[in-house]
C-alpha cells in the first residue's frame, strides 16, 4: 500500500498526482498558476517583452558605460578619521601614492638623467599632485644602492582617479626601461588598472551546467530552457545595475558576483519549476495544464526562497560597509529578475517548445517504466535506512560538519595586496623588489598623524622609531597649512602579516597615548593598511547584529509558512553548520598555503556575503523539502512515510539543482581574481555539503527523532501568525 502510495504522490503537491487536470476542471489555481496562464496565452509577446526590455537596457548600459566605484569609507574608524583630518589641512597622504621602482644591478645612480626626464614627464600628467624622486631622499635607495623608488602621489584616493590617468602614468615610467634598467609600479591605483576580469569562469560555468541539465531530461531543448531564462535574468540586471553606478556606489567587483549568483540561482529556481512541469507531464497533463500546475506548486516556493535570499542580501546593509551595501542591493536585484523570469518568462517558452519537450519526457517515462524503475525509489530507500538509525547518522554527519568548521577559527579577515597578485604583473615585481630592497613592510606602509606643529611631529616621528615591530619612520611631512604633520611607519612585517596587524593595535593602545599626553598633539593612525583593519574589524564586530537579522527574519517566515517552532529553529541551526563549514574549507586554502595558492588573509568581506547568499540559497532546498514532508504530514499524518515521500519526491531534483551551482560556483575557482576564487569555492562547497549531507542525511535523521513534535506550534503563536501554504490545496 505505501508503495502505490508513494507512487501516486511522488511530485511536490499530492493534488496534481491523483489524476490529471482534465478530470479537474474545477481546481483551484493559484496566483502563480494564472500568471503561467496569462504567459502561456501571450507566449509570444512575454519573450518578444524580455527581448526588447533586456536588448533596450543593455544598450542603455553600454552607451552610458558603468561608473563602478569601490567606497571603503568607515565613518567612526580611526583610519577614517586620520584621512578626513590629513584631507581638512591639504596634506598630501590623503591621496594615494603611486611608486614607481627601479633597479639596476650596476646602480641606479648612473640612470639618473634618464630617470630624473622621466620623472618630470609623470609630474605634469593629470591626477597627479607631488612626484618625490629617489635622488631627493637618500632613504628611497636601498643600501647597495641597486634598488630606488620614486613616489608619485595622487589627487585622490585609487578608487577616485580614473583608470586612463593610472594607465598613462604606467606607461610613461615604463619608457625608460632600457640597457639593464628595470622600472616597475605598484599600489593599489596600479593594481587596479591592470586587474583582469574573471576570465572563461562563465562560459565554463555555463557548459557545465548545460551537461548536467542534458544528463537530467535527455534533451538539448530541455536543457536549454532553465539556462536561457537565467542568462535573460542576468543580463537585464547587470545592465540594470550598470546604469545605476552612475547615481549609487556600486563596487567594482559587483558585476562578476551578480553573473555568479544570477546564473546559479537562475538555473536553480528554474529547473524546480521545469521539473515539477515534467512530473504533471508524465502523471497525464497537457503542456499547458502542466506550466499551470508547476507553476501554482514550485512557484510558490521560488517565490518564497527568492524573497528569503533577497531579505538575507538586504541584511547586509545593517552592517553599513560601505560600498558593501551596494553590492549587496545589486545582487537582491539580480535575484529578484531571476525570480520574475523563471515565474514569467519560463511558462511562455514551455508553451512554446511545450509539444517537443512532451513527447521527449513520455519517452523516457516509458524507458524508465519498461525496465521497472521507479523514481524516487532509491532516495526513499537513502531515507528509509536513515530511518532506521537516526542517531548515528546525524552524529556523524555533524561530527564531520564540525570537523570542517574548525578551521574557521582562526580565520584572519584583510585584503589582499599586490603580493597575492600574478608574478607576472607590474604591481607584484614592484612589490617584490621593494620586499629586496627595503624589507617586506615597505610595501605597506602606516600613517601616523599628528595635528600639531613639526615640532610635535619629529618628537612622534623620534618616538615611533624606538617601538617594537617599526623597521623605519620617514621625517615628519607638514600639511599645506602646517597643522598637521604625518610620519611614515614602516613595520617589519609584511602587511598581510599578524605582526603588522599587531603593531596596528599597539601603536594605537600602547605606543601614541603617552606620546599625545607629552606632546599635545592629537595622534590617529590611518593608511590603506590601518584601513584594512578596520574594516576587518568593523565586519567582525557587526557580524552578530547581521546574523541574527537574517536568522530571525528567515525563522519568522519558516513559522509561518510551517506553522511549527522546531523546524525553523533546525533550519537556521544546519543552514549556519554548511555556512560554518564552507568558511572552515576556504581559511586553509588561501590562509595556509593548501594547494599552491599564494597565502593571505579571507577577503573582509566574503563571511558576510557568502553568509546572506547561501543562508538565502540553502533556504531553496529546505523550503522544497519540507513543503514536500508537510504536504504528505496534512495528507497522511503518517511522520516517518512523510519524511520517506518527501526525500523520495525532492532527492533527484535538489541534488540535480545543487549540481548545477555546484558547478556553476566552481567554475569561478579558475578567475585570476583572489575574492572570486574564494566566493566560488566557498558556494560550492557550501551548497555541496547542504544538498548532500545536511537534506539528504541530517533532515531526515532529524524529522525523524522528532516525530509528531516537529510540527508543534505554541497556541499563542498559532493565532497570532499569518497564515500561508506553499502547498496547493487538494480538491477532492
């Protein structure tokens, strides 16, 4: 009996498995099922639409051009302060500088014409304020005299020059490489004049996915539906968010993390539909009846899992990081296009390939049928052994989850600097050489500023000098109108280094109070490094309030939606175990030199962004799975066959979705960018061990041991909560 039973209730809602809807005529639909019904009716017109919409905005995006600008501004920061300050009295460190390194084995004396021609060529090019040459101050020469370095300083912060301006300066140092002489650049406005896009990530992305959606349905045309709608979906938003650089901050790095989420939740909210419409196919329905009923039961639960991704992204702004917000906002619009396509634009092309993809899915069902294989069969026999021993498996699988979440203890939060560049850009050999001549803190240099005379600031300067950690101080530089004085700190420790996030600190608690009481001047240590930190700081002190703003949120909706205390509460708990886990997996790999990778510090900002969009994703599948287990609870009330047909009903198609972003977010571990490569593998992994481990192992296990309890919901809250269904009630 419970194997008819599961056989007739093996889609996502028990109404659409007991006969087909036209023996129905009077079943309810939904909104989402008369959404399908007005695609279907104007098929041609809903593609003609997001052909020209996406067509007008990506010409509108390509003839405005983008105005992507980083803003790492931390009001209430130290770092922040001292630019603020170094800016009010016209210093000028509160620019950023420009070096430009050289070296020649004989001397670098002897290249001093040529260089000094060249020097004077740089200093009348546009965003640049002061040119300090290497023959001006002996300590811009290392002691053998090999290694020199010149510093240009800037107008503006990097971010702030424009691109062309950087380019020019690069290419006027790089005229006087000749007969043995080596001139290299780097900082930061350099690095980023020459980063390189995310390479082939997302074409490689795509045809992995487009196997795995051919290995799936066994069709090249139903395998290229999921993956159309979601490049119609992401290509609307780049262009969208694109022409909104212009009036918000929008990071540079933004657009490849919108293709990256984009094309892996496009695909994945996509194929819940598309497989939901071949489940109605093959139990009877008609293409157009099927769009319907897919989109009246799965589209439900995009819509829900879209709106939990959106509220975890805007969670982010909570944190109020800068131009963090920004890319938070880009990539909550680019799910919500996604979700509009795959509720909108999806029914009308199954209705146009509806015919073809049809007699495709009865083919195989008749394959699958004469060989006497049952689907789902083997997800429900994964859930029945689960069943039977609870306790060891979730023991264990949380044993393991834990053991990979370890790691993220010691997770050290910064950015990276030109040492984790390729060897073979100009901003790495300039590292480098500067690393040779002058020790590996040169390349990172702390700002010390004194608001006071130049008195007070030779006494911070002399101070300084002496502290633990300090290789070198240069003289005191006085701002335009003489209030402000700034030294140079040079660590010993590269700027990556624990020592130099140290010193950081030391200088700040320790080393600058008693000086402020001697001297009378107000001391602020400020600089890109000192930045670093406290932006890393700031993250990891707003990391709670952010975390349990999307916990909380995403736990209300589940409670609503379930009308229980317990699952929610579980899925919050095993949602923060993937996320954990996938941090505790990315700290080794690019903090501890595993697998060749240039060690480093996590990027500050990837915990928060990989917590929002995972947190959201991993709601996908619990949404999907438990709606599933719900549905057959109302029906039955029968827990473990509950449990049994959910996993049976969902199994093949989380694990084929989780296939596609696994693949997808995989792709991206081969850009040459540091922070796409982390956010890839840190997806993937994450959405890997939420599909296989946590929905196929620990949900059952623990569904199980909970019993009848698991849908208890305390009579206070139960009047108080609005009611929602995911599931289309059944007509009998």
């Amino acid at each position: 009996m419970s194997d008819r039973r599961g056989r007739t209730a093996s889609g996502d809602s028990a109404a659409s498995a007991t006969a087909s809807p036209e023996s129905r005529p009077d079943a309810p639909t939904g909104f989402f099922g008369r959404l399908a019904a007005w695609s279907q009716r104007h098929r041609w017109g809903a593609v003609l639409l997001w052909v020209l919409v996406v067509a007008a905005i990506t010409a509108g995006s390509q003839a405005a051009g983008s105005s992507y600008r980083n803003d790492f501004s931390l009001p209430g920061t130290e770092s922040q302060a001292a630019t603020d300050l170094m800016k009010q009295h016209g210093s000028l460190q509160a620019g950023d500088s420009v070096q430009i390194v050289l070296k020649d084995p004989r001397g670098i004396e002897e290249r001093e014409p040529a260089v000094t021609r060249m020097l004077d060529q740089v200093r009348e090019l546009p965003s640049v304020a002061e040119v300090r040459s290497p023959y001006a101050d002996a300590s811009a020469v290392s002691e053998d005299g090999t290694i020199g370095y010149a510093t240009v300083t800037l107008d503006d912060k990097a971010q702030s020059v424009p691109e062309a301006d950087v380019t020019r300066i690069i290419d006027t140092a790089q005229e006087a490489a000749e007969g043995g002489l080596r001139v290299e650049l780097g900082g930061e406005a350099v690095r980023g004049a020459e980063e390189e896009g995310g390479g082939s990530a997302e074409g490689a992305g795509m045809l992995a996915a487009l196997v795995v959606l051919v290995l799936l349905f066994g069709s090249l045309v139903a395998a290229a539906l999921p993956l159309v709608t979601a490049l119609f979906a992401v290509g609307g938003a780049i262009g969208l968010i694109s022409l909104a650089s212009h009036v918000f901050t929008v990071a540079d790095f933004t657009p490849p993390i919108m293709m990256l989420v984009g094309l892996g939740v496009g695909v994945d909210y996509a194929l819940l539909i598309f497989y939901r419409y071949r489940h109605e196919l093959t139990h009877g329905a008609d293409p157009a009846a099927a769009a319907r009923l897919a989109l009246d039961a799965a589209g439900r639960t995009v819509f829900f899992a879209g709106c939990t991704v959106i509220i975890a992204l805007l969670g982010l702004v909570a944190l109020g990081l800068g131009s963090l917000q920004g890319v938070a906002l880009a990539v909550a619009l680019t799910v919500l296009v996604t979700m509009a396509a795959s509720l909108i634009l999806l029914p009308a092309l199954l209705a146009l390939f509806g015919g073809r993809i049809r007699r495709n899915v009865l083919k195989r069902a008749e394959k699958a049928a004469a060989k006497g294989k049952e689907e789902g069969a083997r997800w429900r026999q994964l859930a029945l052994a689960v069943q039977r021993r609870p306790l060891p498996a979730l023991l264990a699988a949380l044993i393991a989850l834990l053991a990979l979440s370890a790691p993220a203890l010691g997770m050290r939060l910064g950015f990276a600097d030109a040492g984790n560049d390729a060897p073979s850009t100009t901003s790495r050999q300039a590292y480098d050489l500067l690393a040779e001549g002058f020790g590996p803190g040169f390349n990172g240099p702390l700002i010390v500023v004194a608001k006071g005379d130049r008195a007070a600031g030779e006494s911070v300067r002399a101070a300084l000098g002496k502290a633990g950690g300090v290789a070198a101080t240069s003289p005191a530089l006085p701002s335009e109108d003489g209030e402000v004085a700034t030294v140079l700190v040079f660590p010993e420790t590269a700027p990556q280094d624990e020592g130099t996030t140290d010193l950081v600190h030391r200088l700040r608690e320790d080393v600058l109070p008693p000086l402020e009481r001697e001297t009378g001047a107000d001391l602020l240590v400020g600089g890109s490094t000192a930045a670093t930190q406290d932006f890393a700081d700031s993250v990891a002190e707003r990391m709670p309030l952010f975390v349990a703003i999307v916990v909380g949120m995403s736990v209300l909706l589940l409670m609503v939606v379930f009308r229980s205390v317990l699952i929610p509460l579980k899925a919050a708990v095993l949602n923060l175990l993937s996320i954990s886990a996938a941090l505790g997996v990315i700290t080794p790999v690019f903090q501890e030199d595993w697998f060749g990778v240039q060690p480093g510090p996590v990027e500050a900002f990837i915990p928060v962004m990989i917590f929002a969009i995972v947190f959201g994703l991993s709601m996908d599948y619990e949404v999907f799975l438990i709606s599933r287990i719900h549905e057959e609870w109302e029906r039955t009330r029968d827990h473990g066959h509950a449990v049994r047909e959910g996993l049976a009903a969902t199994g093949k198609v989380i694990t084929a979705a989780a296939a596609i972003m696994i693949v997808v977010f995989a792709a991206f571990i081969l850009s040459p960018n540091r922070m796409l490569q982390q956010f890839g593998l840190g997806l993937a992994v994450a959405i890997l061990l939420d599909a296989l481990v946590i929905r196929c192992l620990i949900v059952p296990a623990v569904m199980q041991l909970l019993g009848r309890r698991a849908w208890w919901l305390a009579a206070p809250l139960a009047e108080r909560l609005p009611k929602a269904a995911l599931e289309r009630p059944e007509a009998h």
